[in-house]
C-alpha cells in the first residue's frame, strides 16, 4: 500500500531505514525518468562512495552489506607463511564505506550530461569532510553546463548553502544553466504534498516531470516498510504539535 502520509513520511528520516530509502529511491526514479525522456535521452545510476575512518574504540567493520571481505583459510595461512616478514608493523586505521547513488541524465547521441539529480542523505548535510565533499561538487555542477536538481527530504542537518530559502522542513531545488545564479525551489513543511519536480532537459525539448510522491509510494509498497518503521521514532524528534499530526498517519 501506499505511504499513508500526504508527503514525506517522517518515520523514513530513521537512520536504520534512510540508507535503504536512499539507494531504493534512485532505481525507481530512473525508471519513471527514463519513461519521459527517451529515445533523446538516457538516466543513468553513479555513486558518491564516502569513506569514513572510525574511532579507535571499538575497531569493527562497519560497512555496507554490498562490500565483501575474503575469510582467511588454512591456504591463505600457508601462503602468508612463505611471504617476507617486514621488520615492523603497524596498525591501519578502520574505515567504513558508503555508497550514495545520484542520476545523471546524459544526451543520447554525445553523452553530454544535461542534468544531474541529487537526493541529500546525512553524510551530506552534517558538518565535516563528507558535506565539504558534497558541496565542493556541487559547486563544479552549478558552475557547469549541467541543470543540477537537489532534493532534500531530511529535517536533520542544516541547509545547503543557498540565500532566501524560507523555513521549511524539505524542499526541491532547480537549477537551470540559463537562470543561474537564480533557481527555483519548492519548500515544504511536514504535512504539505510532496510537489512534482521538473526536470530541465536541453531545448526544444520541453521538461520531464518527477512525481517525488509517486516515487516514494513505489518504494515504500517494495519495502514493505509498513512493517517496521513505526516501531522506531521520526528523527530528529517531531515537535509536539507535528506529533500529534503524524499520528493520525500511523497504522495502529
């Protein structure tokens, strides 16, 4: 079934569930982009992979399910054995990856990136070498010859930088090459409709729409996250009045 909120559903900002959110929604915005803009165009899936060193306590894997590490057998022993022994050692810091998916929309006859589309996840919202990351690229978009859309659907974090944003909870950026330094913006607070998005494509062709709702209703009946999210609270915390609200959505 459908998310049973009229817009972002709060209980998907949980940090056991955004990850799944994140890399779910990509797949299933690229199919209904993909819909719209062909023949002239092709979506395509790239990734941000972020790599985070963890603190000296406790020095556990961390990563995601998708990286694979090879189990030491009794060969991998033997093989060791007959190997140069240094005449030292030292100790690697631990680190845990992160793979955040974006779309890309390229010209189908050169290749040329028309748009990109950027859905933000925490690593790049909160202070440190991730957002400086994020922002560094952004930066590269927004001074390229690339539209550049960033969806923000966290209340967590502060903004990025951008000047006359109104108070809001989420909001859709546009940046279209010929506007710039302007660009469009569709805030929202929690109970507003999730808006649906043009996305600039290259004249004479006009935009193709995503509908954020439509997406994030194919991901939520996929996931089956009806089953578990409202176990967990929204975070951060819903304000008193916002919970009150959200309650009426919650299936009992």
């Amino acid at each position: 079934m459908s998310s049973p909120f009229p817009g972002m559903n709060p209980y998907l900002e949980q940090e056991t569930v955004w990850h799944d959110f994140h890399e779910s929604f990509m797949p299933v915005a690229r199919e209904l982009l993909t819909a719209e803009v062909r023949p002239h165009y092709i979506v395509k899936i790239d990734e941000h992979v972020y790599i985070h060193e963890l603190p000296d306590e406790p020095r556990t894997f961390m990563g995601r399910g998708d990286v694979t590490v090879a189990q030491r057998d009794e060969r991998s022993v033997a093989a060791s054995a007959a190997t140069l022994q240094a005449p030292s050692r030292v100790r690697l810091p631990a680190v845990d990856l992160e793979h955040l998916s974006f779309l890309e929309i390229r010209d189908r006859q050169n290749m040329r990136i028309v748009t990109v589309i950027e859905l933000l996840s925490p690593s790049n919202k909160q202070p440190g070498p991730d957002r400086e990351q994020y922002v560094a690229k952004r930066s590269q978009l927004l001074h390229s010859a690339a539209h550049f859309v960033e969806i923000d659907l966290l209340r967590g974090g502060p903004r990025m930088p951008m000047e006359h944003l109104k108070p809001c909870d989420y909001y859709a950026l546009v940046s279209r090459v010929d506007e710039r330094p302007q660009a469009g913006v569709w805030p929202m607070q929690i109970a507003d409709p999730l808006p649906i998005v043009p996305i600039p494509l290259v004249a004479p062709h006009p935009d193709a729409k995503l509908n954020l709702k439509a997406v994030l209703d194919r991901v939520y009946d996929a996931a089956g996250y009806e089953d578990y999210i409202y176990l967990g609270e929204p975070r951060p915390p819903l304000t008193a009045e916002q919970n009150h609200w959200a309650r009426q959505f919650v299936p009992s």
